[in-house]
C-alpha cells in the first residue's frame, strides 16, 4: 500500500487540473505479502467517472501484482475528485 502513490505518478498523467482530492478507497483487499526483493507491478483500469457540477470524480481499479504469483498483493477501487483550471 506504501508503494501505491509512488507506482501510481509513474503510469497515471491528469493534466490542466487545480487541485486533487483523494476521495477514498473501496473494494480494497490484500491478497499476499510482498518479499523483500519481489519484482511488482501496477496496473489501472478506469471503473467510472461522472461530472458532478464540474468535478470530476473517477474511480479507478488498481491491482498490484507480484511477478511470478497468481494471487495480488493488494486490489481495489480509488476514488479520485479532479478540479480543472
């Protein structure tokens, strides 16, 4: 979970946006830890997005996965607000 912020810049790019409110998490659960020196990876998929009076919200899937392992180490559902310029 630590990790998620950090892999989350790498591979998700909003632009024109004047603020970021991280609106919560849901659906979310560990299926595994992850050892030291374990290769990992994110991956996204937008569930939802609605504009709600110039807002806005997307919830985005996240599954954080360990090479060479079936189960996750974490999945689940960020809520995200977005307000543009």
């Amino acid at each position: 979970l630590s990790l998620l912020p950090y892999m989350w810049d790498q591979i998700v790019d909003v632009r024109n946006i004047k603020m970021l409110v991280n609106y919560g998490m849901t659906d979310m659960r560990f299926g595994q830890a992850v050892v030291t020196g374990s290769r990992i990876r994110l991956s996204t998929k937008l569930h939802n997005i609605q504009n709600l009076r110039g807002i806005c919200k997307a919830e985005i899937k996240f599954k954080i996965e360990i090479e060479n392992q079936r189960k996750p180490a974490l999945e689940g559902i960020a809520a995200f607000l977005y307000y543009f310029e």
